[in-house]
C-alpha cells in the first residue's frame, strides 16, 4: 500500500470514527466514561495485582473505592453548589438594582444630568434586564436538572459506566495484548511507539493534573473558608476539582463564588468581595507558575491556545462526552503531528532529491 493510500485509510477511518461519535453521542455517553474510568484506573490495579491481589478482586475494590469517594463528593457538593446557583439566581435582581444605586450615588453630576436630560432610565432598564435573564437562566438550569434526558443519561452514567469500567479493567491487559496482536506487522513498531507517547503523554497529565485539583481543591476551600463565605468549602472543594476541565473549572468556580460574595456581603463588606476575588487571583498565580509547570509541566505537549480550542470543539460537537474526550484526542493528535513531521523532516520531500541520493 503507498503512502498516499495509506493516508487516505486512516482519514476515512477518522472520519467514521468521528461520524460514529457524533451519531451515537446520546448513547455513548457511559460507555465512553466507562473507557476513561478504566484507563485512568488501570495503573492502581497493575499495582495492587503486583502486590498479590488477584486482578478480579483488586478491580472490584477499586471501583468501589472510587464510587464511594464519587458518591460522596456528589452528596455533599452537588446540594450545596445547585442551591447556590439558584439562590444567586433569585436574587441577582435585588443585587443589579443595589449597583445601580451605587453606581448612580458614585456617578459624577455631569453624568447624571446628561442622562436626566436624555430621559434615559438606565437603572430601570439594568434592573429589568437583570430580572430577564435570571429567570431564563434559572429555568435553563431547572430544566437541566430535572429534564427527563438529563434523568435518563445520569442515570444511565450511574449504572452503566460502573459496569463497563468493571470488565474492561478485567481484561485491560488482554484486550491491549490482542490489539497488539492485530496490528500489522510490517508497521508494529511505528505503531508501539506513537501509542507509548500517547499514553505517557496521557499518563504525565492526569498524575501531574490530578495532584493540581487536589492542591487547588484545598487552597480554596480554605480561602474561602477564611474570608467567611456560605458554602466556601464546598464552592471551594468543587472548583479546585473541576480544574481538571482546564480553564472553565475556575471560571465556573470564581463566577459562582464573586456571585455568592456579592450576594452575602454587599454593600456593606464590600473588603470581603475584593477578598474572594483575591483567592481566586492568588490561586490562579500559584496554579499558571508554579503548579501546572512543576506537576504537569510539557508532558502533554500541547500549547495551551490547542487545548483550550480542543475543549471547546469537542464540548460542542459531543457535549458532556465531548470533555472527556478532549483531552485524549488533542495528545493523540499531538503525537501523530509529531510523528509525522519526523518523518517528512527525513524524507525526501524536505531533504531534496540530489542531497537523499547523495546521502
């Protein structure tokens, strides 16, 4: 088979793949998380199976180690950070009329008598938007959480993902030994390589970004737990843990708690806002310069503009799905870009025909 035919193949078998997702994405779903589950998983059970466990029984423990600690972060987080949402919901409109009143008292006279002479109700209109939007906004979030798909796919993440994690993690060694065993031979080598960089590659970043949100998780509860804010250990917990969602886990997390602060504090503690806000800059400082180089450093090798253009692709092509798989798809993108740009860098393409002849 030529080159160009063999470029041809895997594209088209790309393009199905991609096909494939985006067709059965409502479906999926828990198979895919049940994929990710056993992946990430796999490592803790080669080690317990080393220590004498025996590979059924150390799949079993883990699972249910993971669930218990998943259950539990979602019973005492999922709560607490819904009925935020919906509190700052109900009260953003109390909350934009009390800035428009502080904007207007702090607003020069020269402002306000242009804006008098213009008849321009600009705090009627700010108030009145802001009741708008939260009621849309609040409706989304209810209809999310109790819409019957949003029912449907959690529960069938529950029940299912726990599952297909179960027998994959079985027979993780197996399976990879038999798509071992169907890889050309011809080309076996090139392809044990390019999958050794992507699960380094893979592997470097979840231990590097794992130990992040672990750290992160801590200094905002903490934080927040110091400056006095309601649920500041749980907005803090929940934060530092979807910071493994590069860039949107903080942004949710800093959104909801400066909302919550606003809501607690102003406009009588306004020192107290400037401080949640402040745990959220030093957090942010302490993540971009000393954490994610020190723990995560290169080892995914993706420059943060891919990555984050990678989340939002994926996140809008496949969803909630879409997230899981963002990360995985853009190292393994990465690792064939690298790959094959040594290979063009020898080639004759780029060499030169006389220099390849005389070399």
């Amino acid at each position: 088979m030529t080159i160009s035919k063999q470029i041809g193949f895997w594209l088209a078998a790309l393009v199905l793949f991609i096909l494939f997702l985006w067709y059965l994405q409502d479906i999926i779903l828990p198979f895919v998380a049940g994929f990710v589950l056993a992946y990430f998983l796999d490592p803790v059970a080669d080690r317990l199976e080393k220590m004498g466990l025996p590979r059924i029984a150390a799949t079993a423990v883990i699972l249910l180690a993971f669930l218990f600690v998943l259950v539990a972060t979602a019973i005492l987080v999922v709560p607490v950070f819904a009925d935020t949402v919906v509190k700052l919901g109900a009260n953003v409109p109390a909350l934009m009329k009390q800035l428009a009143v502080t904007a207007n008292d702090l607003a020069p006279q020269t402002l306000k008598d242009y804006l008098n002479d213009s008849g321009a109700d600009i705090q009627g209109k700010v108030t009145g938007f802001a009741g708008t939007a939260t009621l849309w906004l609040v409706g989304q979030f209810s209809t999310l959480l109790s819409g019957g798909r949003a029912l449907i796919n959690t529960a069938s993440i529950m029940v299912i993902t726990p599952i297909v994690a179960f027998y994959l993690l079985a027979d993780w060694d197996h399976l990879v030994a038999q798509i071992d065993a169907w890889l050309p031979r011809d080309h076996v080598e090139d392809v044990r390589a390019i999958a050794r960089d992507v699960d380094q590659s893979m592997a470097g970043y979840i231990r590097g970004q794992g130990l992040v949100c672990i750290i992160l998780a801590l200094f905002y509860a903490l934080g927040l737990y110091l400056v006095g804010l309601k649920s500041g250990i749980a907005i803090g917990m929940a934060t530092g843990l979807m910071t493994f969602i590069p860039y949107i886990g903080a942004l949710l997390g800093g959104a909801t708690a400066i909302g919550v602060g606003l809501l607690q504090f102003w406009p009588n503690n306004e020192v107290q806002i400037f401080a949640v806000i402040g745990v959220f800059v030093v957090g942010q400082f302490i993540e971009g310069n000393f954490l994610s180089p020190k723990l995560v450093g290169g080892s995914i090798g993706l420059h943060p503009v891919w990555l984050m253009f990678a989340l939002f692709a994926f996140s809008y092509i496949f969803g909630i799905m879409g997230l899981l798989l963002a990360v995985p798809m853009a190292a393994t993108t990465a690792v064939f870009v690298r790959h094959g740009l040594a290979r063009y860098l020898r080639s004759k393409l780029y060499t030169g025909v006389a220099k390849a002849k005389h070399d």
